[in-house]
C-alpha cells in the first residue's frame, strides 16, 4: 500500500457485461419501432390505458360536480342578496348609519 498525498486515485470503471444479446432482435424491434408496429397490445400496456381512461373518467365527473356545486352556491348568494336588498330594510339602516340625516 502506498501513501501519496496530493494524487488522485481513478474511479473504478463499469464494466458489464450483458448475459446474452441479440442483435438482430434488436434491429428488428428497433425497426418495428421507427415505422410505428410496436407491439402495443400486450397486456400491461392495454391495462394502463384502461387505468388511465378510468383516471380521466373520474377526474371529469369530479370536475363537473364541483362545477355544478359552484354554481348553486353562487346562485344562493345571489338570491340572498336580492331578498335582503329588496325585500328587507337592512339597505336603509346601513344607509343612514353611513350617511346621517
């Protein structure tokens, strides 16, 4: 073992190597994939996307009950609104506490 001081040792370099490797599979899948006939129908890929469409489902109807609740609350506070201001004298007491005769 040797003591140096102000030297830098090189990281130990990757070296693996594959088990097994066919090149011509891989020029065919990569062929497959440049003209667009990947093999999408295998049955991890056809579960994601009916995943994904359930996703989608969900988040619109999520989407349009909020909206729907929305719009009820507003026109709630629109119809209180009109009754208090029409149909009550608060605008009037709130007017002479502001403006004094």
């Amino acid at each position: 073992m040797k003591i140096t001081f102000l030297k830098r040792t090189k990281p130990k370099a990757f070296e693996y190597k594959p088990l097994y490797y066919d090149k011509e599979k891989d020029d065919r899948e990569k062929r497959k994939r440049e003209l667009g006939l990947d093999n999408s129908h295998d049955r991890s890929t056809m579960m994601k996307g009916e995943l994904q469409r359930r996703w989608r489902k969900d988040k619109t109807n999520t989407k349009e009950k909020t909206s729907s609740m929305r719009f009820f609350i507003y026109l709630l506070i629109a119809v209180m609104s009109v009754y208090l201001i029409f149909f009550t004298d608060l605008v009037q007491k709130m007017v002479q506490i502001f403006i004094p005769n």
